[in-house]
C-alpha cells in the first residue's frame, strides 16, 4: 500500500494521509499535480522527520490556503513512496539523498515557482504569491 500522503490540504481537498486501512490507493504525486494544474497551486513540503516540522504554522492558516487556491502536500522520508522519491528526484524538484527538508510551490500552470530549504513563514509564503500576475489577475476580479 502506497502510504506516501501523510497529511492532505487543510482546505478544499480530499483528505489524502494515513490511509493504510481504507483500501484507497492514493494517486501519485505526478498525477496529482497533473490533476491540479490550471486549477489549484500547490505546496509540496518534504521532511526526513515528522509531518509536523514540515506544517510548520501552516496549518493554522486555512483562510490564507483557500484564498489562493492552494493545496498543502506533506510527505516524510519513511512514507515517501518509490515513485514519488524518483519524481522528486528529477527536474525541476532535485529533492537530494542529504536534504532534510525541502518545499516547493508549484504554480497553476505547472511550474516550480519557488523552491524553500526550512520551512515557511505563511506570511512570506503569502506574499510570495500575492506578487505574482497570476494571483494579481485573480485580487482584481471582482468576487
């Protein structure tokens, strides 16, 4: 059983973590990502510890996730399947055998917009994604 989704999205998404008793198979992350392209950014966070560390204060910030249709992926080094560990191994992730923690926000279009080292201030990571066109579109649209 592929048990690589630890924790899910906090807003907006179908609760992807600990499944081992449910019979679910979870979807890739190449295909998630895929799934959510053109719809949703996404955060995928990576720790050799605990899912925990990698939240970070994330976790307390629904209202900031689901006003810039983001999705928060959270994986560990024991629950990272095969697959995804050589998916994140490739371009544009270079997920190394020696990083502790890595994060990386992925545009609506599909691309790696940033790539974080330690875990991110939702503050900083909110106006990282505030600045760009995309987001700046989406602020001028009347709701």
């Amino acid at each position: 059983m592929n048990t690589a989704w630890i924790m899910g999205m906090l807003v907006g998404m179908t609760w992807l973590g600990a499944l081992e008793n449910t019979g679910f198979q979870p979807s890739s992350l190449k295909n998630t990502l895929a799934e959510k392209r053109d719809h949703r950014r996404v955060l995928v966070l990576f720790s050799r510890g605990d899912a925990q560390t990698a939240w970070g204060t994330l976790q307390t910030e629904k209202t900031g996730l689901a006003e810039r249709d983001l999705d928060v992926l959270v994986f560990t080094d024991a629950n990272l399947s095969d697959s995804d560990r050589r998916f994140l191994t490739q371009n544009p992730f270079k997920l190394a055998p020696s990083d502790e923690f890595k994060g990386w926000l992925i545009g609506k279009d599909g691309g790696v917009k940033r790539t974080f080292v330690k875990p991110i201030n939702p503050n900083e990571l909110f106006r990282l994604i505030d600045s760009m066109p995309m987001r700046q579109a989406e602020m001028r649209k009347p709701q």
